[in-house]
C-alpha cells in the first residue's frame, strides 16, 4: 500500500487537507487539475452520473488509495501522539 501512496505522491495526487468536506477526494482531484473544490466536485458528480454504481465504488477507492497531504506518517492522515 506504502507503494501506491508514493506513486500517487509523486504524480501529485493527494487529498486535500484544506478546502475538504469529507475527506478531501474532490479538492485533491480539482488540485490536481488545476480546478477550484466545487467545480471539481461538480465534475466528480456528473462523471458518477455518467458510469451508474461506480459512486458506490470509487470515491471509497480514491478514499483508500490517495494519501492525505497531511500526514508524514500514520494511517490515514492521523499522526500518532508521542
């Protein structure tokens, strides 16, 4: 998993610490691109609308896969307290 984090690093892809509603999918995306949070979340719901079911799978996908660029270490964007 380690791996596929790095890759998506690399490329830039990362969830977004601020500008987030749930847990920053959509303005990492939009970042990526070079779009504003709404419209990218805008254009997310309309691709969604495009491929039926795929709502129910990806955005869980992308949650999983996509590292937060808040965290350095720990699971999930949570840095353990010492």
């Amino acid at each position: 998993m380690n791996s596929i984090h790095d890759r998506l690093r690399r490329e830039g892809l990362v969830r977004a610490g601020s500008g987030r509603v749930l847990a920053g999918v959509c303005a990492g995306l939009g970042r990526r691109l070079g779009l504003d949070p709404w419209p990218a979340r805008l254009l997310f719901v309309l691709a969604l609308l495009v491929l039926p079911g795929s709502q129910l799978l990806l955005y869980p996908l992308l949650w999983v896969l996509m590292p937060s660029e808040r965290s350095t270490s720990g699971y999930g964007g949570r840095v353990a307290a010492a």
